[in-house]
C-alpha cells in the first residue's frame, strides 16, 4: 500500500514538473504555472500525510507533520482553483486566497489535534468542493475538449471524497489506484488543454498578423541577403506587382539604383547582425516599368523560418517627395526664365565663400531701360525679352559661369575659373557682346544694353551677402553712366551707400526730433541795394554730428519720399517766423521757400499750403513759393493747376535755377510765375561778354513776361555790376549777404524796415 502511494505521490510532482516546463516556454501563461505547483503540492502533501503518517509516534512531531501535510494539500487545491480562475481570464484575489487558505489549514490542523478521522474528512471535503469548483469554472462556455477536462475535475472530486468513505486514514487501495488513473489523466488533459490554447492563440495572431499585413496600406518586406521572402500586397502595389513572384528574385539588382547599392548592402548587413536593430531611412527604389518611387522605410530584425531576415516596413511618399522637389525647385529657381533664383545665387554664393576657396568673380548686371519696353510693348513682350535674354546668356556664356535671376531684369553670374581682374574684365566684356545682336520680340527688334557691377572674391567681400552688396554698388554706378557698361567695385562705392543709407535712416527721427531749422539769404534790389525779401534755406544740425549738406539729405528725402513731410516742415517753419517779424516788428518781407516736385503730387498740396497761411494769418503775397525750371517742365500736368490755384490765392511763384533745363517761351508764358531766377552757372562767368549776351537776353524775356529778374549766386562786384547792367531786378548771393541765423535776419530785417519810406 504504501509503495502504491508513494508512486501516486512521484507521479504527481513528475506530472506538475511537466507543467512547469511547459510554463517555462510560454510565461505569459500563468494559468499553466498554477497547475505545475498545484500538482508537485499535491504531491508533496501525500507524501507528508498518508505516506509518512505512521512513520512517527503520536506527539508534537507527528502533529507538525500533519499541519504540513495539511498546508501542502490545500495549498496545491488553492493553486489548482487559481489556474482554473486565469484560465477562464478570471481576477484572482490574493488576500480572499490566503485567508481561505489560513483557515482551512487551520481547522483541519485544529481537528487533526483532536481527531484525526475528522481532520481527514474536512480535508476530503475541502479538497472535493475546490475540485467541483475548478471543473465548474473549466466546464462554463467551454468546447468539447475543455469540458472533458471539467469532468476529469469532478472525477478527481470523487476520488477525493472516495477516501474516508472506503478507508478510516484513508489509504485504500481503491481510492489510490484510481486516484493515479484520475491525476495522469487529468494532468495530461490539462498539458493538452494548455497546449491547445496555445495553438490557437498562436494561429489567431498569424491570422491577424496576416489579415494586418494583407490589409496594411504600409508595405511590408521580409528578405535575407537581399532575396524576397514575403511581400505583402501593399508592398507589391508600390513595385507594380500584382502577386507574390515565385522565382527567386534578387532586388538588389530589379529594385535599388546602382548608386545606392553600398548602402543598402551596409543597412542590410547592420540589421542581420543586431535584433535590437531599428533603421529609420527613405531613398529612392525603381519599380517593375523601372520607373522610381521615393520610400520612408524602417528596416529592422525579424526571425523568419528559424533565421534572422529584415523587415522593412514601407511607405510610398513619391507624391509628397514630388511635391516638396516642386516647392524646393520653386524656391531656387525663376518661373518665367527658368534660371535659379536669388535663394539659389545666395545658397551658391554662400558654398564657394568658404575660408580658403579658390578667387572668383561676381558680376551683377541689370538691363538698361528695361521698364521702357514693358511700358510701350507691353508686360508679356517684357517677359519674352528677358527668357531670350536668358536663353542666350545659357548658350553662349562659358560652362564655368553660373547664371542666375534676383528679379526684374536683374542677372548675376558667377564665374569660377575668373578669380582675378584680368578674366573678370573679360568675362564682363563678353557678357555685354552678348547683347550686341537684337532681339526679335513681338515683332519688333529690340537692342539692350547692360549695366555690369564686378566684384572679386575674396577682396570685395568674404561672404555672400557683402559680395552681393558690392556687386550691385558697382552695378549701380555704372548704370549712371551712358550705354552699356561695367565697373570694378571699389571702397568708395561702399562708403558712398553707407553714407546714403545712414542718411536715409536719419532722417525720419530727425523730423520727430525737430533736428531741422531754418537760415534765412537775403535778396536785395538792383541799384539802390535795399532789402526786398528772404529766401528760406533748410538746415539740419544733427547732435554730436554737426551740420549736414543740404546735398546729402534732400535728395535723401526725395529717394524716401520724406521730402513731403520736410515740405510741410520747411513751410510751417517759414509761416511761423513771417508771424513772429509781423507781431514783433510790425512787418515783414516776402520769404521763398523751394518746393520740391515730389510735394505736387499731392492734389491738395496748394490748398493745405493756403490754409497754413490763414492759419497764421499771413498775406499770401508774404510767402512765395519757389520751383525749379526741370520740375515745372517736367511735372507740368500736376503742377500747373497747382501753381494757377496758388497765383490766384496771391501767393507770388519763382521759377528757380531758369537756364538750367529745357523751357520753351510758350511753356514760360503758360507758367503763372512772378519771377525767374538765373541759376548760378549763368551769373558766374559775369562779366565776359559771352555770358552778359545771355542774360541780356534772358532778362530781356523776363522784362517781356513782367518778370522780376533775380540773380542767384552774386560774389563779386563785378558780377553784380554786371547783373545790374544787363537788366537784373534783384541779387542774391554771398556778396551782398550769406544765409542769416535768425537772429542776425531778424536785425537786418529791422533795420530795412525802418530805414524804408
């Protein structure tokens, strides 16, 4: 008998090895692991209670046995429910677990005490009801297989309940026959049921995994040393391919471009040789017409039939690729010529202005007159005009000049092998021959002319932004010279823009600032000499910089177009201190004031201009208004209506600088003017009689206009002799009198008033 058990025992704890090995493959499987212990318990508590229960005499030892015995065997029922409970996905509570454990061990070790036939009963009980329980739970929504092993549960209740029932210690040979029957064929089920489940949670992840990979619209490629192992449909749409080819294909050479063979040799090799492996990298793959895709890819390790292959999970992102080659092209490169553009020139400039790189030449050239041909042939002749252009420059200029368009009619070229003066200047001449020959545009023949800035590397500029800056100095320069032409770039250039910048810069905190004053010339009147009016002149006393000509900043304003602003200055300024002399010396004289052009572009110049006078409650015939011959000329269409508003308000208008432009008589009889004054360049050569001829004549014209007749720039007697002789109504000059502050015109200007009748 004890032979019997003591087999029943060893295969008990074999059966829960087993299981435990089985456990040892899949560790995600608890359940499995359950079942192991719950078996090598059982085993150990038969061995520890019927086995070895007469080994020892009646007392503490044998009583120590009997708990162990006891806790061994509900032990091996509480792990047997807790499989149970997992493998139905069931929560298992381990406090609930322990405390049922503790108090089962403990009544059946409190009746062991007392009574052995009890404490074997409540153990039977205990073990038969966990067993129902574990079935129960087994059998609940299971298939066939799994309620064959809940029956084997409740058979091994029976055997449990089998044993006090036939025997008192319950040791029958009955019981334990049946019972090794009942527990190997249970375990086996068991092992059976576990790995059964495990089949078919494997396959339903191959099935997953296929139904995935079939429906993914990522490609997916497995390969081993570059021959294709699988290749979802994904991954086949985006070779061209509609099923999987059955040959062995090398892709290698059907699907990577020669020049990216390396790489991917090294790629493949990195991921064969690392698990972990995990490679993000997109290039370009040909496809079965041989025409090229653009893939994202991620390569990394998977086990494929036992080996290691690659895995490479694909997207086709050709359209994207497309479309960001498209906006990248649109970014470097001009529409209408198709020659890079300035981010282009720029990014180029930038490589070759290395540190150390090789001497080269930038020319910038601008088309002359170019506006000319859009205004009168219209924008789309303006358009063919410069991609004939271009097309030209392409075809005939040497390969080692780089052509590009900043815009308009603007071109750079970049010439790499003309690094000194003597190539550049070569490079600049064959680039104006090129424009020798007419151009056939919207049936006509149009002959251009460039302007050519040259700047040299490294000299003129180590980085692209100052080479450029050189270069279009150069051009710049060259352009206000006639015809076609190029210029070297040279220091002065750059101070000259420095200084036109600075200015231009200046000037408007210098109008918030009231940085501006006004200095006043005095005019006098031919023959007796008398004070007879001002002329205002503007001045700009910049702090810590001293004075600044007025043949800086004015044309400073007008580039800006802040001469308006100055204007309005100049002539609130003038208006305030012609009410000042009337309050102060109960009286004034007229004060002139020079008007530039650019203000009459205002239609309302005139009207604000006698709404100031109202303001400061001024005759108009106090304040005239000065404007050169070439503005009055040249802007007669706004002017004119302007002047005849201002004449018939009172206000007295000077054309200033006469000699200097292109007026005709009728134009001056047009012209609502009061006075002309002879520019400077006519008073000067007085008294030589080639110059007195001239403005004999042009006072003759003034005298015939009723013009007053002033001449401007008087510095020696006998230029103002002269002028008085040939028939000047009035001087002005630094003979007679320099721009006053206003203090010292204010003196003056008292001193006439009283000394007048």
């Amino acid at each position: 008998m004890t032979a019997l058990m003591l087999v029943s025992a060893c295969l008990n704890i074999m059966l829960g090895g087993a299981l435990l090995l089985l456990w040892a493959q899949e560790k995600h499987k608890d359940y499995v692991r359950d079942w192991g212990w719950s078996w090598m318990l059982l085993g150990l508590g038969l061995t520890l209670g019927p086995i070895m229960q007469d080994w020892l005499e009646p007392g503490p030892l044998r009583n120590l046995q009997a708990l162990l015995a006891a806790s061994a065997l509900m032990a091996s029922q509480g792990f047997q429910t807790a499989g149970a409970l997992r493998y139905r996905e069931r929560r298992v509570y381990l406090p609930l677990a322990l405390g049922l454990f503790i108090l089962s061990v403990l009544l059946i070790g409190s009746l062991g005490m007392r009574n052995m036939r009890s404490a074997i009963i409540a153990g039977a009980a205990v073990l038969s009801l966990m067993c129902l329980f574990s079935g129960w739970l087994i059998w609940q929504h299971g298939h066939r297989f799994e309620r064959w092993v809940a029956m084997g549960f409740v058979a091994l209740a029976a055997v449990h309940v089998s044993g006090p029932l036939l025997d008192e210690q319950a040791r029958s040979v009955i019981t334990y026959s049946i019972g090794i029957f009942v527990q190997t064929t249970l375990s086996l089920g068991l092992i059976l049921l576990s790995v059964r489940r495990a089949h078919a949670q494997a396959r339903q992840q191959g099935e997953r995994f296929t139904r995935l990979a079939e429906f993914s619209l990522q490609g997916l490629v497995v390969m081993r040393h570059h021959r294709l192992l699988y290749a979802n449909p994904a991954a086949l749409a985006i070779f061209g391919v509609t099923e999987m080819p059955s040959e062995d294909l090398d892709l290698m050479e059907l699907a990577v471009p020669p020049e990216q063979q390396d790489a991917a040799r090294m790629r493949h090799g990195r991921v064969l040789a690392d698990r972990n492996a995990h490679i993000e990298w997109e290039s370009h793959r040909l496809n079965r017409e041989g025409h090229t895709v653009h893939l994202q890819c991620l390569s990394s390790q998977v086990e494929w039939d036992g080996i290691p292959a690659e895995l490479i999970v694909m997207i086709n992102d050709s359209s994207r690729y497309e479309a960001a080659e498209a906006l990248r092209r649109q970014a470097l490169h001009d529409d209408l010529t198709e020659l890079p553009n300035r981010n282009h020139a720029v990014a180029r400039l930038q490589a070759l202005c290395r540190p150390g790189a090789t001497p080269f030449t930038l020319l910038s050239a601008d088309l002359d007159r170019f506006q000319l041909v859009n205004e009168t042939l219209g924008h789309e002749a303006g358009d063919a005009l410069l991609r004939a252009i271009a097309r030209r420059f392409l075809r005939q200029l040497p390969p080692t000049a780089e052509l590009a368009r900043l815009g308009e009619d603007q071109f750079v070229i970049i010439g790499t092998e003309a690094g000194d003066t003597i190539a550049a200047q070569a490079l600049a001449e064959q680039l104006l021959a090129l424009l020798s020959t007419p151009f056939s545009v919207a049936g006509a023949e149009l002959f251009m002319h460039l302007s050519i800035g040259v700047a040299l590397f490294p000299q003129d500029g180590r980085d692209a932004a100052t080479l450029l800056r050189a270069a279009d100095s150069a051009m710049h320069r060259a352009k206000a010279t006639a015809g076609a032409s190029w210029l070297f770039f040279d220091a002065t250039m750059k101070q000259a823009a420095q200084a036109r910048l600075e200015v231009e810069q200046a000037l408007g905190r210098a109008l918030s600032a009231g940085e501006f004053l006004l200095e006043y010339q005095p005019k006098f009147s031919a023959g007796n000499r008398q004070l007879c009016g001002f002329e205002a002149l503007v001045r700009w006393e910049r702090p810590e910089r001293g004075r600044v000509s007025p043949a800086q900043f004015i044309p400073a304003a007008e580039r800006t177009g802040q001469i308006k602003a100055l204007g309005e200055l100049i002539i609130r300024m003038a208006c305030s201190q012609l009410r000042d002399w009337e309050q102060q010396l109960g009286g004034a004289l007229p004060v002139a004031v020079n008007v530039s052009p650019l203000q009459f572009e205002d239609p309302l110049f005139a009207e604000r201009l006698l709404e100031q006078l109202r303001e400061f409650q001024l005759p108009p015939g106090r304040f005239e208004v000065e404007i050169t011959e070439t503005a009055a000329i040249g802007h007669v269409d706004r002017v004119l209506p302007q002047l005849a508003l201002l004449h018939d308000a009172g206000v007295p208008i000077a054309l200033d600088d006469f000699g200097t432009g292109q007026s005709s008589l009728t134009m001056l009889r047009q012209l609502p003017i009061a006075a002309m004054k002879l520019d400077r360049s006519l008073i000067t050569p007085l008294p030589a009689s080639d110059a007195g001829a001239i403005v004999q004549a042009a006072c003759v014209l003034g005298r015939s206009l009723e013009l007053e007749i002033v001449a401007e720039g008087v510095e020696t007697y006998a230029q103002a002799a002269a002028a008085e002789a040939l028939g000047c109504t009035q001087l002005q000059g630094f003979l007679l009198g320099r721009p006053l502050p206003v203090t010292s015109a204010t003196l003056l200007l008292e001193q006439a008033l009283k000394a007048a009748p």
